[in-house]
C-alpha cells in the first residue's frame, strides 16, 4: 500500500538518552503539534533529525534509537554538529528565518553556511529516496528543507510531491536580497505542488517566480517544460476537538486533582474577584513581537491607571534556538524588561507580571488558556499563530477575548478577535481596556462564530484538502499519468 512520507526538520517527537536509557518525548510548536493527528493516522513515516547529533549517539545505542524512532513511526536522518551548525542555526535561522519574517537587518548572507545548508538538503532527500517505494507521496514541510524537492524529482521525476511552508513568504522587494534566491525557488519548484497559509504569501512567491525565473504563470499555476506547479493556500487549523474536549475534561476535575498552577490560578480569581488575566504564550522569538508587549503593557498601565493591581499578564516564552545571538538578546532584554516593570509597578500585593520561561506540558496550557479572559498575542509577523486558535478551542463557556496582531496569518480567518497593529501602542491600550469591559454577550457572541470556523476547517482537514490537491494535480500530469 502506498503511504504518506513526511519530511521536516524535526521528527514529532524529540530523543533523550540518560545513562544509556532512551526517551522520546513530544516536540513543541506548531509543525510538530499540528502533523502529530495527520500522522497518527493511516500509513505514514515521517522523517526528520532527531535533535542529537552524530558525536551525541553512542554507536552501540544506534539500533535501540531507530527502534524507539520506529514506535513513533519514524526515521533519522543523520547530522553532525558541524552540519546542525551550519544549517540549522546558520543559514535557517540566520539567512531564512530572519529574511521572510522581514527582520532583514538580522538576515547575515555567508556562503558557508548554504553549501552546509544544501548539503543537508541532499541528505533528507537521500533518506527519502531510500525509504520511498513508487507510489509514496512526499510531503516536504518548511524553510529548512527548500531543496529537497528539487533534490528528490532529479531522481524519481514521477513521484509526487508536496511542499508546504509554515512561515510567510516575504514580497518579492525582501525576497530579492537573497543572494541564492533562484536556486530557492527552483528547489521549490521540484514540487506538485507548494502550499502557503495565506492568499498574500501566494502572490508574494508567483511574483518572485515571474521576476525572478520569468516564468510563466497563470491564476495560480506555474508553467514548466515538462510539468505544471500550482501555488494554493492552505490555513492551517488546529486539532480542535483535542483542546475543546480537554478543557471541559479540565473544568471537570475535582479540585484534588488540579494542578498546582491551577490552584495558585484559582487563589488569585478568589482573592480579587474582579481582576482579569491577560495571557501571551509564544515561542521566544524576535517575530513573535515580546518585547514590544512589554512597553505596550506598561503604555496601557499608564494611560488607564485604574487597572493597576486589577490586571495580570502572564507571560509564557519556550526556549527556542538559545545558539543563535539574536535570541541570546532577545532573551537578555526580555528579562530586563519584566524586572524593570515589575520593579516599578509593582505592590505587596500586586506583581503586573508573571513571566515563565520554559516549555510546559500539555495540561498546564489548557489551564492558562482556560484561565484567562484575555489572550493577547502580538507578532510583529508570524506565519499563521496556532495559540490564539487553541485559545479560542479551550472557551467551554464562549467567554474570554483574543486581542490579535494583525500580521499574523490567523488574523485573516478570525475577523471576529479584536485585530491590532503590534506597533501601535495607543490602538493596543485602547483595545485592552475595550476586551476589559467587552460585555459577557458580546464575547460569547465573536467567539460563537470563531469556534465554529475553527472546528469545522481543523487540521485534518487542512491536511485532507493539502493532499487531495496534490493527488488531483498528480493525475491531471501527464507524465504521470501516462507512466
Ligand atoms: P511557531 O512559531 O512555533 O510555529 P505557533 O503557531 O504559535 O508558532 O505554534 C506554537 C505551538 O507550540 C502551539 O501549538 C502551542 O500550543 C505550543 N506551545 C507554545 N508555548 C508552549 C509552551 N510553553 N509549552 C508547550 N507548548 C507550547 C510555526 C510558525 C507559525 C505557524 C506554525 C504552524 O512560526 O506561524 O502557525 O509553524 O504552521
């Protein structure tokens, strides 16, 4: 039977060895939350780096990994540290990341750091041209592995292949700068078929195409020799009845059996009855706009001081990329900010804010995400933002209200959130003080519709629309069809 191969950076679930035990312990953010149903499902392998690197892998543990990898349905691809250097905090991290998130001030252009880049690329696609039978469709997922299609078709022109990106697709004015900016595109166009979260990073990648292959391209399809490549969107959605039915299962438990964040959660709603508790949860990453939350939040204080000991920000930050210098900073300034403002806000009975750095599991986000009445997530880009969706999935009750950049891609399919420029800090204060007195009705009545959305275009069929289009441009190809 032919199965689903999907490739991406990392695997779904991340590797851990302490004294010679092996553990495999699920990997955050939004690829791997959102793939793990798809996979689950069905005749799949998906593969990836296991997040050790070749001199991390005793040699006698190899076949005891891939055994662990394989419960998990899936396969390594081998790097070293030289090579996760190079490529992962090098030229993804460093050169892509930083360009179509348009920081382009951080964007560095070191050649190095691509030929390691697409020397990993020719890995992944070797590791799939070794695991693929004929008929396998290849899903190739993000910015780290652009190549790959390309790498893949030179050897197996009739395989199809699918090519989605998770982050935005910049214009073609920033897209430009890139020195290897036609070698991206063209290993994109391996594919059948490239998906994006959002019509605008569609037409930003067909104008690269045009301006810079000069292709020919018609609506949304891109003219090759010998084959056609179509451009589609995709929004990705989230698991909707996972995080619904585990906030009602959460609002269920007897209060032995809450969490002790929970508790403390719970202590406070008792103690000032009327206070409200912003939320953020993101990545710790430039894009995602923390730090300018911070000075907006202090803004808002100021100009409606009579929230002062009413409101809480809880700030949720995962540990991400921590090699990179810029995150080294960013985490420095993030620090900085939440003591600076806490120093000075703060009364014995009163601390503004509550920052967590650190992962947290499962159970703990539904507790914020049902805890709080106000989620408030500002990117300054950000390719789609699943946490304001699984917000808007865990309110049981319809209450609560998301307060949502609008540079972030879900901010095109949630109209109904309160929609905000992350650099306006006077529409920002404005805005939290209207969620603070948004009358229960109101809330209910926004997030009706936004739950309803949101579980009726949920990931599988994000996933299920991704694939029957691929299938569908596969035999409309005639070299497949006649093969
Ligand atoms: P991310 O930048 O990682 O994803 P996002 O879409 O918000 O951003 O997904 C984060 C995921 O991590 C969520 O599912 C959330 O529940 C989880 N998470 C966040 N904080 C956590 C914590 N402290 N502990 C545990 N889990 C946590 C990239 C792109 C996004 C795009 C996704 C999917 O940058 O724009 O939406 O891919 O395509």
């Amino acid at each position: 039977m032919a199965k689903t191969i999907i490739i991406s950076n990392r695997l779904p679930v991340q590797l851990q060895i302490d004294n010679g035990s092996i553990s495999a312990i699920p990997s955050v953010g939004g690829l791997a939350t959102g793939m793990k149903s798809v996979h689950s499902e069905g005749e799949s392998l998906w593969i990836g780096w296991s997040g050790l690197t070749e001199e991390e892998i005793p040699e006698d543990l190899e076949d005891d990994i891939d055994a662990a990898l394989a419960e998990h349905g899936s396969s390594k691809v081998k790097l070293t540290a030289e090579e996760v250097d190079g490529f992962y905090y090098g030229f993804s991290n460093r050169t892509i990341w930083p360009l179509f998130h348009y920081f382009l001030e951080y964007s560095e252009f070191e050649l190095a750091s691509w030929e390691t880049y697409k020397a990993v690329n020719q890995k992944f696609a070797d590791a799939i041209l070794e695991k693929a039978d004929k008929d396998d469709i290849i899903w190739v997922h993000d910015y780290q592995l652009m190549l790959v299609p390309r790498m893949v078709r030179e050897k197996r022109p009739e395989t199809s292949i699918g090519f989605f990106l998770h982050i935005p697709f910049p214009s073609f004015e920033i897209f430009r700068t890139l020195p290897w900016r036609a070698e991206v595109l063209s290993g994109l166009l391996g594919s059948d078929l490239i998906g994006f979260h959002t019509y605008d990073y569609e037409r930003h990648f067909l104008s690269s195409i045009r301006r810079i292959l000069g292709l020919e391209v018609s609506f949304n399809d891109i003219y090759l020799d010998d084959r056609i490549v179509k451009v589609d969107s995709f929004p990705m959605g989230i698991d909707y009845a996972k995080f619904s039915e585990a906030a009602k299962t959460h609002q269920s438990l007897p209060k032995k059996e809450q969490s002790e964040l929970q508790r403390r959660l719970n202590k406070h709603k008792e103690s000032t009855p009327d206070a409200k508790f912003l939320l953020s949860i993101d990545r710790l990453d430039y894009s995602k706009g923390i730090a300018k939350r911070l000075n907006a939040y202090e803004y808002f204080l100021n100009k409606y001081p009579q929230y002062k000991e009413k409101v809480r920000l809880i700030i949720l930050a995962v540990p991400s990329r921590s090699n990179v210098p810029q995150y080294q900073l960013l985490k420095k300034e993030i620090d900085e900010l939440v003591g600076r403002i806490n120093g000075e806000l703060a009364t014995v009975s009163w601390t503004p804010i509550w920052y967590f750095y650190r992962s947290m599991p499962f159970e703990n986000l539904i507790d914020l995400y049902t805890s709080c009445d106000i989620a408030w997530l500002t990117p300054i880009r950000d390719g789609m933002n699943l946490v304001a969706k699984e917000y808007i999935a865990t309110r049981t009750d319809k209450t609560g209200v998301l307060i949502l950049s609008e540079m972030a891609g879900s901010a095109n399919e949630m109209n109904e959130a309160l929609l905000i420029n992350p650099n306006n800090f006077e529409q920002i204060a404005d805005t939290i003080h209207r969620a603070i007195q948004m009358p229960p009705k109101e809330q209910k009545s926004r997030n009706d519709v936004l739950q309803k959305r949101l579980e009726r275009y949920n990931v599988e069929k994000w996933a299920n629309d991704f694939m029957r289009s691929l299938t569908d441009q596969r035999d409309k190809d005639p070299a497949y069809v006649t093969r």
